[in-house]
C-alpha cells in the first residue's frame, strides 16, 4: 500500500510539471506588426475559388525575421502562399524572440 501511494504520488507531481512547463501564450501581434504582416502577403495575387478564414501561429528569429510554424489551412495554395511570402522576411518592428504569435488571416477569392 506504501509503494501504491507513493507511485500516485510522483504520478500526480509528475504531470502537475508537465502542465506548469506548457507556458507557451500565444499573444496577438501589434497593430504595426500586423500591418506589416500583411503587406508582404498582399505582395502577390493568390488564385482560390472559395474564400477562407485561416490562423497563422508564428515567432521571431534573433535577426527579426518571421518563423512560420504552422498556417491552419487544408488548401495546400493557401499554405505554399503564405510561406513563400512571409517566412523569414524582415519586418522592421518585429515583435519578441521566441514567443508565440497567432494572427487571423481571410483570403478573399479572386
């Protein structure tokens, strides 16, 4: 029964760390972070038949560049698109290092 409890014990302080070490906040980007962001993916003309809402999830580089991790799109026009012209480009107010940004992005069909 001793080692039971203990067993629980560590399993139970085991996960309590593991949830404690998930402090990744996602933050919004600023206004002029945003407006930079889509500037550059306003640079060329995206052919897709039906208009969509998709979530960019992104961080900074130590050079200030943008890091696409993960655009929440099926489309795979959509994809290619916004990481052709949006990962590692420069923008001139970037925003922290390492931190965790998500950005709502419509594409409107052409």
């Amino acid at each position: 029964m001793k080692k039971f409890k203990l067993m629980a014990l560590a399993l139970v302080i085991g996960t309590a760390s593991l949830f404690a070490a998930n402090g990744n906040d996602l933050k919004e980007p600023t206004k002029k972070m945003r407006s930079e962001i889509i500037n550059l993916l306003q640079s060329q003309v995206l052919n897709i038949e039906a208009e969509a809402t998709v979530i960019i999830t992104f961080t900074f580089s130590s050079e200030g560049e943008v890091v696409v991790l993960n655009v929440d799109s099926n489309d795979s026009n959509i994809l290619n698109y916004v990481r052709e012209n949006l990962n590692y480009k420069k923008i001139e107010n970037p925003g922290e290092q390492n931190k965790l940004y998500t950005m709502p992005l419509k594409v409107i069909a052409s």
